[in-house]
C-alpha cells in the first residue's frame, strides 16, 4: 500500500490570501489528483496532477484558482489563490497506479478555513 | 438524479448489530470503492469491487455488475466502526456517493 502526507494539516487563513498544500506519497504513483470536500458534501475533483505537464481541471476549477504542480511521480502541490470564505473545505490528495494497481490511496486531508 | 446513489443515509445501531449500506449507480465502471472516513476528514480504502464478493475482517463487500449494486457489511458492529461510509464508481475518474454516516452505540 501507499502512505500519503499532506501538509498543513489545517490553516486559518485571511481572505484575499493562498496558501499552497504539499502532498507526499511514499511510493511512486501514476496518477495523482486533488479532491475538496465542503462542508456536509461528498468529495469532488479538482484535477488530476499530471508529471511534467499541466494539471486537467474539473469543469468549474481553473488553474489560476488553483494552480497545481507535479515535479515528480511522488510529489505535488495544490495551491487555493486569493482565497474566500467560500474556500473553506478539506483538500484531499490522492493517489493511484501503485505497482500497475487500480487501488486508491487518499491522504488524511487539509482543513483549510477561510475569515 | 446521482449517478451514484447510497442508502440509507444516516444509520445507527447498537454494537453487535449486523449493518448494511447499499449503493447502486448508472454509469459504467472498471470498479467500484468503498471508503471510510473518521472525523477529521482521513479516508481509508476498504474496498476495491470489480466483481463478486471481498472479505477484510469484519468487513464484507458485494458486487452485482448486472444489476450495478454494491453493498457493505459489517458484521458484529463495534463503536469503532462510527465513521461515514463512502461509495465510489470508477469510470475514468471517481464519482462519489454522497455516504452513509454510521453511528453504532454501546
């Protein structure tokens, strides 16, 4: 199996501003993508986070909202710019494609509040 | 409608009971996922269907690709077991179900 970190694991942070979450992965994956789960909803997808090349977003997620970055196959970031109450979610990675594996692994979450 | 309905969608029980989430959905998939996730927000993978029947200790997981039904047990509920029952149907990406919260008291 595949253990995920994610880091922050919650912030506070102020309107207008980013923050940026890291996700680890133990092992190197296929594919990565990045969830958010507001609060009482099920999870949707924000993108999957492509190595090398540019993320493929969700219909209603936008890379200059959310710009994400996968430098290597264990590695990515998701940033949530310009932030507003709205924001206010749990931001999951996950990961897929472990050893030619369909499982899916998620990281615990970043509870990310937005004032 | 949801592509990917659950039922129901809150359940309590008292510890030792045999519990029972359903999930049913329309679109085509490769698998289908059960996931579990505490308060806090972590989820864990239970489950991994593309057919028949899985087992994982107290954890019991079906599948009906003809009738695109897929259920969860649990056998001998435990109050550890409280947590929100999650479907997932994998097309080329993960459509989730809205979950199941189980509450199970002693």
């Amino acid at each position: 199996s595949a253990v995920i970190s994610q880091k922050p694991s919650r912030d506070i942070c102020q309107r207008g501003t980013s923050l940026t979450i890291q996700c680890q992965v133990d092992s190197q994956v296929t594919m990565m993508f990045w969830y958010r789960q507001q609060p009482g909803q099920s999870l949707t997808l924000i993108a999957t986070a492509n190595q090398g090349s540019e993320a493929t977003y969700e219909s209603g997620f936008v890379i200059d909202k959310f710009p994400i970055s996968r430098p290597n196959l264990t590695f990515s970031t998701l940033t949530v710019s310009n932030m507003s109450p709205e924001d206010s979610s749990i931001y999951l990675c996950s990961a897929q494609g472990l050893a030619d594996s369909y499982e899916q692994y998620f990281g615990p979450g970043t509870r990310l509040t937005v004032t | 409608k949801n592509e990917v309905e659950q039922s129901p969608q809150n359940l309590t029980a008292q510890e030792g009971e045999f519990i029972t989430i359903n999930c049913s959905y329309s679109v085509g998939i490769s698998a289908l996922h059960w996931l579990q996730q505490h308060p806090g927000g972590g989820i864990v993978s239970l489950f991994m269907l593309s057919s028949g029947k899985k087992k994982h200790g107290r954890l019991i997981a079906t599948i009906n690709i003809q009738e695109k039904h897929s259920s969860l047990h649990i056998t001998a509920s435990h109050p550890r077991d409280s947590a929100v029952y999650i479907c997932a149907a994998d097309t080329d990406k993960l459509i989730f179900g809205t979950g199941t919260r189980l509450q199970v008291f002693p």
